[in-house]
C-alpha cells in the first residue's frame, strides 16, 4: 500500500481508468465481431459503421494505437 497522499491518489485514478478502459475495450471488440458475423449486407454496413466509429476513438484516445486501429478498420471493409 502507498504511503503517500499522491500515491494513494495515483493508485485510484489507476484502478477507475482500468475499469474504463475495460468495458471500452470489451465495446470494440464486440463491435468488430458483429461486423466479422453480419450475414446481410445492411447489417454488415451498419456494424462497420459503429466499428469504425470506435476503433477511430480508440486510436485517438490511445486505447489501442493508432495505426492499428486504421489497420482493423481497413482489413474490416475488405470482408465480402
């Protein structure tokens, strides 16, 4: 256990953003999955819609990096 107030401190903010990232990182993968198990092609196009509006903001927010993130949205589009 931390001592310090500002390690006290650091040992929350750590444990709240860890529950975030979770259940953010949980959200994108079951986007991608829904886009990878779309049978139509309107329910496929929906669900890449939601996909890439999510990998964008984890690329953005550094949940994931960057360019991987464009990686999964380009390798997404190309499933017939």
């Amino acid at each position: 256990m931390p001592r310090l107030k500002s390690a006290k401190k650091r040992m929350r903010q750590a444990k709240s953003r860890t529950a975030l990232n979770r259940t953010q990182r949980s959200q994108l993968r079951t986007a991608v999955k829904r886009v990878r198990q779309a049978t139509d092609d309107k329910a496929r196009a929906d669900a890449l819609a939601v996909a890439s509006k999510l990998l964008d903001r984890a690329g953005r927010k550094r949940l994931i990096h960057p360019n991987a993130a464009a990686r999964q949205k380009s390798r997404l589009s190309r499933i017939k």
